[in-house]
C-alpha cells in the first residue's frame, strides 16, 4: 500500500467516525463525487485532531466550516495557550500524483476573506451571508477578552510551489502562512497519526493535592559530564497521570524504550491496576517506584487561588521510566470514561513523580542533551525488565532507518514494539504494512550473506549490542534492505498456497526444503545480485530461483562437508541402510553460507 493509499484510508476512518446522522460524511461508495467532498472534509479533521489533539468526531467538526459561503476557510482553531488563531484552507486531491504534484492557484487563495472575517464582517462585500459556521467564529472573536494579544496563522494544507511567499504574506497581510505541501502531510500528520504520536504539548500542567500535607517537595541540582541539570521529586495525584498517558500516548514516550500498547504486557500492570482498584487508601505510594520524566522548565506553584491545590507546569515534558505505571493508569482512566469503573477510584492516590529538568545551556547544546537523554533512559530502565531490543529501539541508526523506509516506500519500520498498535487498532494501516525489528535484523544479516546467522540467532543474541552494532550499522542501505523484505514477502506468498495441500506441505516436492527452512538462504543468494535485478520482477526473481532449489539440495547431500547433516546409516541388526536428513540443521550450520553463495542458480 502507497503512502497516499494510507492517507486515503485515514481519511475514511476519520469520515466514518460521525455519528449516522452526519450524512454527509456517509455517501455511497459508488458515488464519488460525494465520497471525496466527505474525505476533503475529513482532510481538515485529520489536521485538527492531529495538531491540536482533538480526539473525538464532534470535537473536530465544530470547527469545521467548510461548505457554501465558507469565506474561503475550510476550518479554524482558536489556540488560547498560545494565543494564535488558526485559519485552514485544504486542498484534497483524488489521486496520488496530483496529490503530490499538483499546486493551488493563487485564484483560490485570494478567496479566503480573513481580513473581513476578522474585522467582524459577516457577509460578503457582494452581501451574500457566510454560513452559520463562520458566523460562530466571528462571535467566538467577540466573546475573546484579551483578543489584542492574539496572532493569526494561515495554514494552507496544499502544494504552494507556484505562489510567491511575497504573495502569500500580502494574501495574510502580514500574519504567518504554513505550508502543508504533500511531504509535509505525509511526515507530520499520516507517520504521526499511525505511531501514536501525533499531538505533542509544549506545556503539561499537572494539579496537586495540598491538603493536609506536611512534607515539602524536593528538589537538589547535579552537575554531570554533559551539562547541569535539577531533579524534583514530589508525589502528584495519579488521576493527573491517568490523564496525561491518556492524551498524549506515545507522543510523551519518545525517549523511552518501549510504546504505548507495548507496555500492554506482563503481569505488572495486573498488580498496578489492583492496588488503585481494590484499595480505598494510598498504598499505592508506597507499593509503586514512581515515574520519571524530562523536562526542559519545571515550574511549581503551591498558591494558585484554590485551597489545597497547587501546580506543576512542565515544558516539553517525556517519560522516560514508569511508563508501565503511567499507561496502567491511562487504561483504568479509560474504563472511567466507558462507565466500567467509577471515578473515584482515583480518590486520594498518589504516584511519585521525579522531574528532571535541563538547564537553558544544555537546552541550547542539543547533542549533549540528547547524549544525557540516552544515558539517563538506559540507566533508569536498568532497573526494569527492559529486553535488549527495547534498549536498541531509540538508536540513531534505527530512527533513521525508520524515516527513510517511510518516506520511500510508505511502510512502517516498528522499532519499538506496539510502536504502530494505534494505527492497527484504529485501522488505518493493515498489518503487512509493518516492518518488524527482529525480522528486519534476521534480513540484513542475509543480506551480508549470513543465512545461518539470521535463522539461528535467538532474539537476545541478536540485540546484544555488539552484534546489532555490526549488523545495522548503515541506515543509507534501507533501499535494499526493503527489498530483501519484499523477496521474504514474496517467499512467504509462495509458501502460503500450499498450506492446503497435506502431501506437500510447504511445496517440498517442488522447491525441497527452501520454504519450509531455507527462506534466508534463498534470501541471501537474490540479494548477492541485487544491482541486476532494478527491473525485473520480485515474483520472477523468486520464481528463478525456487525453481532451481531441488538441484542445489540435491547438490548439498553429496558434499563431504555436509555429513554431520546428511549421511547413510545401517540399522546393525536388520542391516538396512536409511538416509539421514536434517535439513534444519543444515540451514542453521555452519556450511549453507558459503555454499549457498558458490552455487550457480541461474
């Protein structure tokens, strides 16, 4: 599937999360007219719910205007934390290479009547009336106390290429125009959505409960190698955390090593789960280890006009240990919301939360707060059941991985477990369009001509840091490793349609042993002419070389290096001889390596 093919099905997803009674949003299929005026309407909610986190369909459509006598907007967002106004024009294109070629005209943009908009305007100068949606916006505007201090931002969801930014600030006059040309759609709204990582706060503003507490928070300075830093500590209702895991998901976990749904696993959160359900007190704070997260200013203020309640307001805030806590609560927050659980099984509960807050040099040395983000993720997951491969998932290597395989081919790299749960849960992508990490790992080693590596390694082995190091260690190679990907695809294609057939199961007759365990050897042997093979078909190359597999099995039993694997022996007391062959074994061995890249296919 296509990055715009995904785009398209998000598109759907969203479109049919309005209530039956949104019949716009419900066309025919058959009617395509209408199906894509409802997908270019539920282009602008994929916008507002990625970048503003506006999760549900009715939160969304009240600030969409799109339809006739929209004054040229398509929708808006009022940003009170930020004051900025958002105005959004989105041009939906119905087929890939228009979506990524074609570009608006400067004719529709002159269209948008902000400036009478925002003048308070409720007509067009031809005295035609805008629609009830633009008329709410412009009594929002009234009902603004402080609207001095707000800025305009114009966001054009299009391909602009052909409009000068000259013209595009006397279109704004003066106020800011963003560009979401096609690149920017795929990278910073589809990827995002998909990963579960598609609203990010500048600011998380957590309550505090402040009655009768005698003990102060703690905070204490460290000087490190990279640069200075201050760690706070302090208990923080575990509602607030419930909450936060609850919106942000993996957009607050960038840093540590496991995902959202990942963290799903184990029987921890059972026992997490019990503690705040069961107990009508605070055990919990005392059973649990607590939370630690980043951030890159931490302010507390304990005198907030509210008796006993204070707050602390973290900037760029990321958890980086206890998100199995964090999440654990997220789900019982849910369970709320769903009317599974009350609501005040949160009642009194705390969790304790260590912030650790960058200074502004080490803010500005971006390196070195990176390099102390690594280092404090590793060591605080030390301490947790944390795999190997959930160490290697924030690698540079594999980040960048990850970017190229998406930006070339639309498919998901998952280098963090449950990385793309979200996306599968909500159906925007399907299943074979994600990359495993181990798989990937088996693929490169046969790509580097190591088949019985790549098939006998156990997952601990294969994570270990010296051996992931030598194995991806080039991420500009992701080209051809995606194609090694789509040859053991293609494999497993072939495999599949003998899954019927009881008497030849995995297509022994046919191609011997080479599905059943010998699917990185044949692997390893096409990528050894990878160059020669840009334009022929990955099913022909596969259809080559299986049909050549029977010859070279049957050339692999005489070879003397091959007996420990294939041998004759002789029952001592009937005498007859039988053939030993173990042909799992041998794809494991230490001898396929070489001979599978000696033997002549073709």
């Amino acid at each position: 599937m296509s990055k715009y093919n995904t785009f398209i099905n998000i598109l759907d997803v969203l479109r049919k999360e309005a209530p039956e009674g949104y019949k716009f949003y419900h066309p025919l299929e058959s009617d395509f007219n209408k199906l894509n005026d409802a997908r270019s309407r539920a282009f602008v909610h994929l916008f507002l719910k990625v970048k503003f986190g506006l999760l549900s369909f009715e939160e969304r459509e009240k600030y969409v205007t799109d339809g006739p006598n929209d004054a040229g907007i398509d929708g808006y967002y009022i940003d009170d934390e930020n004051k900025i106004i958002y105005f959004l024009q989105a041009k939906f294109r119905t087929n890939s290479e228009n979506f990524q070629s074609r570009e608006i005209k400067y004719e529709e943009l002159i269209n948008m009547d902000i400036d009478r908009v925002t003048e308070g305007q409720t007509e067009y100068e031809h005295g035609v009336k805008y629609n009830s949606k633009i008329q709410k916006l412009i009594q929002e505007f009234q009902n603004i106390p402080d609207m001095g201090r707000y800025k305009y931002e114009i966001v054009i969801m299009a391909n602009t290429k052909d409009v000068s930014q000259n013209k595009l600030k006397k279109l704004a006059d003066g106020n800011r125009v963003s560009e979401f040309n096609y690149n920017k759609c795929y990278n910073e709204l589809i990827f995002p959505i998909v990963s579960g990582t598609f609203y990010n706060s500048s600011e998380l503003s957590i309550f505090l409960n402040l009655e009768d507490k005698n003990s102060e928070d703690i905070s204490y300075s460290v000087e490190t190698e990279f640069k200075d830093c201050e760690i706070s500590v302090l208990f923080v209702p575990t509602i607030e955390i419930a909450k936060t895991l609850h919106k942000y998901k993996n957009s607050i976990l960038k840093y540590n090593p496991r995902s959202y749904l990942d963290m799903a696993k184990g029987t921890v959160n059972a026992e997490i789960a019990n503690t705040i359900v069961s107990k009508k007190t605070n055990e919990f704070a005392l059973f649990n280890n607590g939370i630690t997260a980043l951030s890159d200013e931490t302010n507390l203020n304990k005198k907030i006009g509210k008796i006993g309640v204070g707050q602390l307001i973290l900037k760029n805030p990321q958890i980086i240990n206890g998100g199995q806590t964090a999440y654990t609560l997220s789900l019982l927050y849910q369970d709320v919301l769903d009317g599974k659980l009350d609501k005040d099984i949160f009642d009194k509960k705390e969790v304790l939360l260590k912030v650790i807050t960058f200074s502004e040099e080490s803010n500005e040395s971006n390196g070195s707060k990176l390099g102390l983000i690594e280092a404090i993720s590793k060591a605080t997951n030390q301490q947790t059941a944390v795999s190997e491969a959930d160490r290697r998932s924030n690698d540079k290597v594999q980040l960048e991985l990850q970017e190229l395989i998406f930006k070339e081919f639309g498919l998901f790299y998952q280098r963090k477990a449950g990385e793309f749960g979200e996306g599968l849960r909500h159906n925007y992508i399907k299943r074979n369009q994600i990359i495993d990490r181990e798989l990937m790992l088996r693929l490169i080693l046969a790509n580097n001509g190591q088949p019985s590596q790549a098939r006998s390694r156990g997952t601990k082995t294969l994570f270990k840091k010296s051996n992931f190091d030598n194995t991806l260690n080039n991420s500009s190679k992701g080209k051809e490793y995606v194609f090694a990907y789509q040859v053991y695809s293609e494999l497993n294609n072939v495999q599949g349609k003998f899954r019927k057939e009881t008497n030849n199961k995995d297509g022994i007759v046919n191609f011997g042993h080479a599905l059943r365990y010998g699917k990185f050897a044949v692997v390893s042997v096409i990528m050894k002419k990878y160059e020669e093979y840009k334009n022929v078909s990955i099913e022909k190359i596969v259809e080559t070389y299986l049909s050549r597999w029977i010859n070279f099995e049957e050339y692999i039993i005489d070879l003397p290096t091959n007996k420990k694997y294939f041998r004759e022996v002789t029952d001592p007391e009937t005498q007859i001889k039988r053939q030993i062959l173990n042909y799992d074994g041998y794809y494991k061995g230490t001898t396929i390596n070489k001979q599978a890249l000696e033997f002549e296919f073709e």
